[in-house]
C-alpha cells in the first residue's frame, strides 16, 4: 500500500532494511522479519529478493487467477545460510495452502546451504523450497544446491531435498538447476486427487531419487503428469557398496505407488496419464541402483495410460538392475528409446542385469537396444498384456553369445530362465512378439556419433513403425518425424532441422459485456512441443497459462486487452 490509494506493485526485499524501507526500490528494500509478518501480500504483486539472505520466508498470502504473487530473485540475490529448516514443511522458502504463486529465480537466484553433509558441522535435513497444498504453484529458473553434499560411500543418512512438493493441482517446476540432495525434485500426493504436474527442461544432478512422483498414501489419486526435456546425468556421489545394506538404492525418475490397504493385497489408489518423453538420463548411474526409470509398483490398475518414449538413457557402469523398470501396467506403452549399455568383455562383468525389466500390460516398440547386458527382463510377474515388436538388439554382451532375455517361460514359470537369441526369436515370433524386430550379426556399430542411426543400416533407418496413433510427432530434438510411413527406430529420427516456431493465425480481437465470458485462439508451427504465453497488452504475462493455444475469461475490468 502505498498509503494514498494504491497496493505497490513491486516491493524489494533484503535480509535487512536498506535505505528508506519503503521497499519500492533495491536500495530502500524492506527487511524479511517485515516480510514474514506483513500479512498485505496481495494478487498480482511482485517480491523481488535482493542481496544475500540468510532469513528462511514463510509465505503469508495467495495471489488469484491472472495476478499471481511473484517472488523474483534479482541479479545477485541469494539464499544462503549453514542449514535450511527442513520437515514439518519448513524449508528456505515455505508455503502451505496457498495458491497462484509464482518463484522465479529469473536464471540468476540461488537457494543454498555452507554446510550440510557428510563432512560438515551439520548432518540433518534441510529443504531448499517445501509446499504443501497449493494449487497453481510454479517455480523456475531457479538455482538450488547442496543441500546435503555426500561424499562418504557409507554415508547412508537420507538428507536434503532441493524442492518438496506435497498435494496441489497445477504445478510445474522449469527451467531449474538442482544439486546435491538426497531427493531433488519430489512430488508426493497424500490426499484427494490432483492434477496437472509437469517437470520441465531441468538439471537434475547427485542426488538419490533425482526426480520423483509418490504416494503410500490410500485413496490418494494423481493425473496428467509431465517429465519432459529434463537432463539427469549423475548420482554417483550417492552410491552405496552392493551388500552393505545400504537404505539409498539410486533412481534418476522414480514413481512410486505402493498404497494398499494394511494386511491385504487390496491397492487404493493410481497415477494416470503419465509421459516421460524427451529426458536425458545417465551416463553416470551408480551400481547400487534399481533403475535410471523405475516404477514402484504392486498392481495393474496402480499406474494407467504411462507412455516413456523419446528418451536416451546411458550408463558407463554395469548396472544392478535395469534402465527402465515397468514391470506392470494398464496400458503402458515403452516406445522410441534408446538404450545405451556398458561395453562388457564378459558376461560376468555385470551380471544379467537387463536393459527393461517389464511384463504385465506394457507394449515396446521401435526401441534401439545397443551396449546392453541383457535386453528383457519378463520374468517377474505373466505376460498378459504384454508385447514387443520393431526393436533393434546390437552388440548385447559386446558382440558375445550370452543372455538375450530373462523369461519365465517356456521352460519352467518358477524358475527364471536366461535364454540366447536364438531361442528367444523362436519362442517370442510364436507369441506374436518381436515379428518385425531385428539383430544385426555379426553386431558392428549401428550409431554414428550423436546416437542417430547410421544411413545405411536398414535395421534403424525407416525399420519402426508409425506411431502418430499414440500422439507422438517428434523425436528427442524435436525433429518431426513422418506423418506417415516408417519411422526411424530410438529415439532419434534424424538429423532433419526442426520447424521453427511461428504463428499462422493470431487471435481476433473480441468485444463482450463486462463480466461475460471471451475466447481466444491462435494457430502455430513448430518443432519440438509447443508452450504458449499469453499476455496483457502491458507485457504482463498470464501466469500457469503457457500450454495451450486457447484462452477463455472473464471480461472484467482487470482482463482487457489481450494479445
């Protein structure tokens, strides 16, 4: 409030007053003491953070559909203290039942903590953001590091979370860079059903779950999850010695879902719509791990309509267990990945472990296997369901005659088998699986150096199958693949440029009586996926509504003027 008429759109913050305190300028910021107790945040006013800080903020307010609450972090603001609270909700940054707010580190603002870890005065959990149900929440562009920085293997404490949110619907988190915790990015739902979450174009780097989506909550329900373009390419500093017991078993994408009703095999709830597309994972996974993506599953219905396509997943260690785990689905579908193993002299250098461990409801397709110990894995639960088909197997145990795939069947269901390719090919062609699939032998390099299939190699090249069907248009980079006929298998189509984003048709100007109902639409092109930012005419943009080509509001008097 500016004390005439008007709430101040723009206050500064510092971790003491500076100046005048008026807060309207960098130099005259408020302190955060007044910030913490200052319940006048209101819709649609902007906190920019200045300076270093070492005061945690609770966030006393919600802003509204259109006039977000925005914390912004201006060049040189950080959050910087030895510890950060952590459980209970508390964290650098704390909220709880508020909605519309929006913290964007604006590429520059960093949350951290001096000393949290192994060697440091503090061992204890510390939380660089934590939320805990708000709706329409979204943080970007934020730096967010150490929170627990582990460098003893036996270290086996299970601290730090960089950002913690619990329940809410409408959430993304973009463009962010996350370090050191034992969970990086977490979302977990407890109660209720929620919707839309989307974790977008981050760095997910050192942590023991870098990404995860959970509940063992019962009657607890999530839809239309996102895990796209995001890059997570090491947890090595949080490894374990295999057979120590080691609590922390390693996942680069973890969803897990074990809610079931105490004592009985009776599940309650599911996580639905679910697409993990585009992500760089690996190479450097550490041994002690479950999967690069793992899901934590007891029962079909548990997880419905997954796809994971597009994504380029490597490791340059033998592995314990596999790259993608989905042992049990309702409509899964694993399609347009490729899988880069470890370069293995001997079958006993890594054991058996296989490239996809899946079965019950998961259909694969146009998967490039390459490096990889053993391709499949479908021996721990039927196979009812389940399909492959349009995959290309290279090189598995390094161009030796080992394992091909862990089965159940044909041989003995009780007792996992490993069989050859030659006797998998028989027994999969007799099931309907893997008709149109394919192993170059003698196995020589199909890759050129960026993972594109080599021209040439027919095994790749214009060997998959169209999968528009599914809603898929593009490879890892965005290049379109065809509309039609045969697809390049893995999940790169080619070197082809992608299709610059434009606008074909631009929104008409629409005029309606005040407090009714106006539509906008445009049409784009472009390569990869789209996002839309629609804003006012005065540039401010309209937070958590860059996903779709349309827009409806309400026309009052603060919602003119669209463009």
């Amino acid at each position: 409030w500016d004390g005439v008429s008007n709430w101040v759109v723009d206050i500064y913050v510092a971790n003491s007053a500076l100046g005048t305190a008026t807060g309207q300028s960098p130099s005259d910021a408020i302190d955060m003491s007044t910030l913490n107790t200052w319940a006048g945040v209101v819709p649609g006013q902007h906190i920019h953070f200045v300076g270093l800080i070492n005061t945690a903020l609770t966030i006393g307010g919600s802003g509204a559909a259109n006039r977000p609450i925005s914390l912004l972090f201006e060049p040189g603001a950080d959050f910087r203290a030895g510890t950060w609270p952590g459980g209970s909700g508390l964290g650098a940054i704390s909220l709880s039942g508020k909605d519309w707010i929006t913290i964007d580190g604006q590429g520059v603002g960093l949350i951290e903590n001096t000393n949290e870890g192994t060697l440091n005065t503090n061992s204890s959990q510390s939380v660089a953001i934590a939320a805990a149900q708000c709706n329409h929440f979204t943080v970007k562009n934020l730096n967010i590091s150490n929170m627990y920085v582990r460098t003893d293997p036996t270290d086996f404490n299970r601290f730090g979370e960089g950002i913690d949110i619990t329940d809410g619907s409408y959430i993304l988190v973009q463009g962010c860079n996350l370090y050191n915790a034992e969970t990086l990015l977490t979302y977990t739902y407890n109660t209720g059903s929620h919707t839309n979450v989307a974790f977008l174009q981050n760095n997910v780097v050192s942590g023991s779950h870098c990404i995860q989506v959970a509940t063992a909550a019962l009657n607890a329900y999530l839809q239309d999850v996102l895990i796209e373009s995001n890059n997570i390419p090491d947890n090595l500093q949080w490894d374990s010695p295999i057979g120590t017991g080691s609590p922390l078993h390693l996942d680069l994408t973890i969803l897990f879902n074990e809610a079931k009703v105490a004592g009985t095999n009776v599940d309650s709830g599911c996580m639905s719509n679910v697409v993990i597309r585009a992500n760089h994972y690996g190479p450097h996974c550490g041994l002690n791990n479950t999967a690069e993506i793992f899901f934590d599953v007891y029962f079909p219905d548990t997880f419905v309509d997954i796809k994971m396509y597009n994504n380029f997943l490597s490791s340059t260690n033998p592995w314990k267990d596999s790259l993608i785990n989905l042992n049990i689905a309702t409509r899964g579908l694993i399609a347009n990945n490729t899988l880069i193993g470890f370069p293995q002299p001997n079958p006993a250098d890594g054991g058996a472990s296989p490239a996809i461990k899946t079965g019950f409801g998961v259909t694969l397709l146009n998967n490039m296997f390459d490096y990889t110990s053993t391709e499949l894995d479908i021996s721990s639960v039927p196979t009812v369901g389940f399909s492959s088909d349009y995959e290309l197997y290279n090189r598995f145990y390094n161009g030796g005659t080992g394992a091909f795939a862990v089965t159940n069947n044909p041989f003995n269901p009780s007792s996992p088998v490993l069989v050859t390719i030659g006797t998998w090919f028989p027994y999969a062609n007799a099931a309907g699986w893997d008709l149109n699939s394919t192993w170059p032998y003698p196995f020589r390099p199909v890759l050129d150096a960026n993972y594109v299939p080599l021209p040439g190699v027919t095994n790749g090249v214009g060997a998959g199958t169209n999968l528009t069907v599914y809603g898929i248009t593009n490879d890892i980079n965005g290049f379109v693949r065809p509309a039609s006929g045969n697809w390049t298998i893995g999940a790169f189509q080619g070197t082809n440029a992608p299709q610059p984003p434009a606008i074909t048709v631009q929104p008409a100007n629409v005029t309606t009586l005040t407090n009714t109902t106006a539509s906008f639409t445009l049409t784009a092109v472009g390569d990869p996926t789209l996002y839309y930012q629609w804003q006012f005419t005065n540039g401010v943009a309209v937070t958590n509504w860059n996903q779709s080509a349309s827009w409806t509001t309400n026309s009052g008097t603060a919602q003119t003027n669209w463009f």
